[in-house]
C-alpha cells in the first residue's frame, strides 16, 4: 500500500496518525505547500503578540516526520491529480503514484477585491509566511478588516505589541458567525475596553497610499494606518479536486460520505476543504474549525488503512476567551432564524439567561438542543456539548438546563436513559469524569 496525503495541517497530521496505527510500514508520502511542518494556525496570533516563539507554535515535535515513517515534502506544490493513473504531479515535473489518497488542502483567505489591495502594508494570516510578515512590519496604527475569531485575535495581538488598533466589520457586530447580537455586544466591550475602536455596520472601500498603505477608506471616513491585516474569512483550496472531476457541494468544498471518501473511490477528503455531515443543521457544511479537521483526519486515515470507521457529524464550536479576558463559547447554531439548510415548519425555541456579569442561550430545534451560547459563565460547556453531540430530547430538562446552578447529577437520569447513544468508552469517561 502507498499513501498519499496533500497537505500538512491539522487534517493530515491526524491522518498519518491514524494510518500508522494500523500499517506500520507502508509507504506515507506527505506534500505541502508550506515550508514550515507542524505549526498550529489557531496559535498565530500569539506570535504576533510576541507571547509565544516559533518552537512553541508546534502541535507534534520536530522529529515526527521521522518517527511515523513519513516522506516529508515541505514547500512543495502538487500541481495536478489524476485520478485515471493514480498519481499526482507536483512541481519540476515529478509523478508519485498512490493507491490511497488524501486531499488535506485546507483553505485559502479571501481578498476582497478592493482597490489598492496590492499594496505593502497588507497581510493575510493563514500561513506561517503571513506571520512572520505581520510580524516584521514596524508603525504604530493598524486596521484589521474582519471580525470575525481570527479578526479579533489578530487586533488584540497587535494591541499588546503598542499599536493603535480599529477593527473594522461591515456587519452590524462583531464575531457575527460565532455570537449573537448581544453576545456579541458583551464582547465588543471588553475589546473596547482594551484599547481597540471598533467600527461596526461599514466596510472599507479603498487602501490609499504611495506604494505603501497609509489610510484605509470607508464610506464615511479615513483611517490612518500603517499595517492592515485582511481577515474576512477562507474558502475551501478545492482547485486540485475541482480539475480532477470530483463532487464539489453547495458551499464549494469537496463531498464526501460518513467515511471521508470522495466519488472517487481510494481519494478522501478531511478538514476545512470538505463538506461533512453537521448536526445541528442535518445537512452538509463545512465547519472549518481545528476539532473538525483532527477528527476528520483519523478517521479519512483509519478507513485508508482498511479499518471502516464512519464519522458522527461536525458542528460549529468556537472559543476565544483567553484574548478578550472573559470566557465566551458557542456551539452549533447561533441563531434560530438563520438556519438555512432547517426545513420549514420545524419547531425552534430560544431560551436565554441573562446577569450583569453572564450570558446564556441554548437553542433547542424539535425538543433537542441544538446550538448553546456561555459568555462569562462557562463551566459548564461539556455538559451542552454531550448534549447536542449526541442529539437527546431534552424538553422535560430546559428549566435545569438554563438555570445558573446546573450540575452534572441533574442531568445523570437523562445520560443514563440514552446509555445506548454512547460507545462503552464513552459512556464510562461520563461517568468517571461527569462532564
């Protein structure tokens, strides 16, 4: 057996993991476009913040390549798939043949097309490359276009490095995919309260400058800057699968079914370019969060390595409240009226909870729990996870549910009932550890 895996992030690192748990010894041949292994993406931000080296942005240490019996082709691009001949051409004209392959490409940042966008000064941050670029320039005004988790990150940083910061958003709040409104309102404050001016509701126009940026234009007004860093969000690197005829879905990721494959039989797909199975809204989606793509990864390499493994589903699961100071997590869907895959008619209900210093709303679809919201108090996050994971009616329990003194023994005669929903593994590490 020969494995092929395009890509070196979370995805494929998890599948090479999982395939050597089971084959020992075939050959693993791992292409990526990035000359830097084994950095964590979520962990950029503390870089820029100068609060973590590079070694400490790592997520396996140096010599894994190594130890799992991995060719290793680091900033190496994979020019063509084929699926015909089993083998994929990268640059310089090289073929290597597979019988097994993975697509672990990942996504790439949009750049909006606004004028003046090619100038110096302007940065995404995907790739250790944008780090370090962000990193190196010097001045003391920045602009972040984007609020959403890697938006608001990136301004924090760059605020604990001196700069002046605006975050700039042109929706109505900031993190609009990961909070609702008044979450969200919870959360722009303690960023406000940082430091940071934040814009909401008006989106840049033009970066004016001579060669270098120096004024981000909105429809109102003129920021003067010397750094931007775009972050509007990614879309799935499908380029490769695209050209080699594979199932593209609804939301341009690669289709794949529960046990990560393509159409094509022997090619699978993991991480944030494919489009997976998520509960919440009982359609495919594409929840590019680290979580999804690990999990993703084992189990497209179990079922490359011969072990069928079907994987339960993805959704949406955020956390950012080691950069704003106070803890903030969602989970699944954030609002009732935007799901757009939901089937008319079905039964929605929003219960929310509300203190000077906390916030909760637990949004049930059809007397199961189907998307949470903890900002301040958050301690309770697994059980609501268990929860949604695991889809259990929960109508008889909403009271507890919402209370402030939720425990896990409230909620024990309810596990116990769905015992049969949970692995033997499962079930015993909720017992031993109580959520």
């Amino acid at each position: 057996m020969r494995y092929v895996i395009i890509g070196g992030s979370a995805a494929a690192i998890s599948a090479v993991e999982a395939i050597r748990s089971l084959d020992r010894e075939s050959q693993i041949d791992l292409f990526s476009d990035e000359a830097t292994p084994l950095f964590s993406r979520v962990l950029l931000p503390y870089y820029i913040a100068e609060e973590l080296s590079k070694p400490f942005l790592n997520f396996r240490s140096s010599d894994f390549f190594e130890q799992y019996k991995v060719n290793a082709h680091l900033g190496v691009k994979v020019q063509e798939l084929s699926v015909t001949s089993k083998t994929i051409l990268i640059e310089g004209g090289e073929t290597y043949p597979f019988d097994r392959l993975l697509l672990a490409t990942g996504g790439h940042p949009i750049v909006p097309p606004i004028p003046g966008i090619e100038k110096e000064g302007i940065s995404t941050l995907k790739t250790m490359a944008d780090a370090e670029k962000i990193y190196q320039l010097k001045g003391q005004r920045a602009v972040v276009i984007g609020a959403g988790s890697v938006g608001v990150e990136s301004c924090i940083s760059l605020r604990k490095r001196g700069m002046e910061v605006t975050l700039l958003e042109q929706l109505g709040q900031v993190l609009p995919t990961v909070f609702d409104e008044e979450a969200a309102a919870i959360i722009q404050k303690k960023i406000e309260h940082l430091g940071i001016t934040t814009i909401t509701g008006e989106r840049a126009i033009q970066f004016a400058g001579n060669g270098h940026v120096q004024r981000v234009i909105t429809e109102s007004r003129e920021l003067k800057c010397d750094l931007v860093v775009v972050a509007v969000g990614v879309k799935p690197a499908i380029e490769l699968a695209q050209k080699a005829g594979m199932d593209i879905g609804s939301l341009d990721g690669i289709t794949v079914n529960a046990q990560m494959m393509t159409n094509v039989p022997d090619i699978y797909a993991a991480g944030d370019v494919a489009e997976t199975f998520d509960i919440t809204r009982q359609a495919n989606w594409i929840n590019a969060i680290w979580p999804c793509a690990v999990e993703q990864g084992r189990i497209a390499g179990l079922n490359m390595a011969g072990k069928k493994t079907l994987y339960e589903g993805s959704f949406r699961r955020n956390s950012i409240g080691n950069f704003i100071g106070v803890p903030a997590i969602s989970m699944g869907l954030t609002r009732a009226d935007t799901c757009s895959t939901c089937e008319a008619g079905e039964s929605f209900q929003e219960i929310k909870r509300r203190t000077k210093e906390s916030y909760k709303k637990l949004i049930i679809r059809n007397g199961k729990l189907v998307g949470a919201i903890l900002v301040g108090q958050t301690q309770k996050a697994g059980l609501y996870l268990t929860l949604l994971k695991k889809q259990i009616e929960v109508s008889d329990y909403l009271p507890l549910l919402i209370s402030r003194t939720l425990n896990f023994m409230d909620l024990l005669p309810l596990i116990r009932r769905n015992a049969d929903r949970f692995t033997e593994t499962e079930f015993k590490e909720i017992m031993d550890t109580g959520l």
